[in-house]
C-alpha cells in the first residue's frame, strides 16, 4: 500500500491503520477483476488509470509485479486500461480508453478507443473467448437475453445467436 494518499482516494479504516505500520508487511489493492457473467471464473486482471494530462503513466514495474504474479498463477492477461475524461462534465465521462497488455508480455496495444470500442474489447474477453467454453453457458445465454439491468446492449441478439450455437 502506498505511503502517499492521493486526494481522489477513498480510505478505509484498514488501509488507514494499515498506513501506521512498520516497513515489514505490505499489501496492494487489486483494482479491477474481469468476470465471467455466467460462472464468476476471473477472466483478466486490470489496472484503472486515469489519464492525468495525457501522460499514459501506469505503475512502476515493481508495483507491477503482484498483479503479474496472480496472473501467471490464474493464467490470465493482465492489462492497464488507461481512460482518459472530459473534465468539463459533472461526473468526468469518460470519452477515450487505450490498453496495455502488460502480462503475457508483449508490446499489445489497443489506441484511442471509443468507449463502445471498449466495450467490444470487454464482450470479446466474456462473451466471445470464454462464452463458448463456459460452464454455465446456458446460464449465461439467459442472463444477456433477460439483461435485468435495463442498460442499452446493442449487440445482443449477435451474441446470443453466437453462443447458441
Ligand atoms: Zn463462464
């Protein structure tokens, strides 16, 4: 857990004693754990960065380094989805996000994305790659037909034609 507390951070009564202890323990927020809809099996890691004055400035490769180690072990991608907002409105929408595939290793990066081309990247982790393999698929096909939510999913019947197969 870092030292430094950023204004922007909620503080939990645990990271706040956490913050008084000596330099033998640490612990680190894992940030964002993409699941399945259908099974909960995690299917990536993130790390969500704003985008403070353009500068695509992730973590150190030390403090990397948890999140490649779990990674490796649940032999899932881990990313840092950088998101980048317009200040100008009351809760910052979020008008651009650009992906670094940080684990497995490679220079894989997705650019100034929309953010329906973000949502595509999401679908095609959960509905597209795992969908077909998952355990619960017919759990799955049912949730993304009901869509309780009743948030807009404009490409729904594609993937409910796609996993009914
Ligand atoms: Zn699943």
């Amino acid at each position: 857990m870092p030292r430094k507390q950023y204004f922007d951070q909620l503080v939990s009564p645990f990271s706040h004693w956490h913050r008084e202890q000596h330099d033998g323990i640490n612990y680190f927020d894992l940030d964002c754990v993409g699941t399945c809809p259908g099974c909960a099996k995690p299917l990536f890691l993130a790390d969500t960065i704003y985008n403070k004055d353009f500068r695509f400035q992730g973590k150190s490769h030390w403090q990397q380094r948890p999140y490649v180690f779990l990674a490796q072990a649940a032999e899932i991608p881990f990313y840092e989805f950088f998101y980048t907002v317009d200040e100008s409105t009351p809760f910052r929408n979020i008008i651009r996000f650009d992906i670094h595939r940080i684990y497995p290793h490679s220079n894989k990066r997705w650019h100034d994305l929309t953010p329906d081309q973000m949502l595509q990247f999401l679908e095609h982790m959960s509905l597209k790659s795992h969908g077909p393999n998952c355990e619960n698929r017919e759990y799955l096909i049912r949730k993304i037909k009901a869509n309780k939510c009743g948030n807009q999913f404009i490409r729904q019947q594609n993937y409910v034609e796609f996993l009914s197969i």
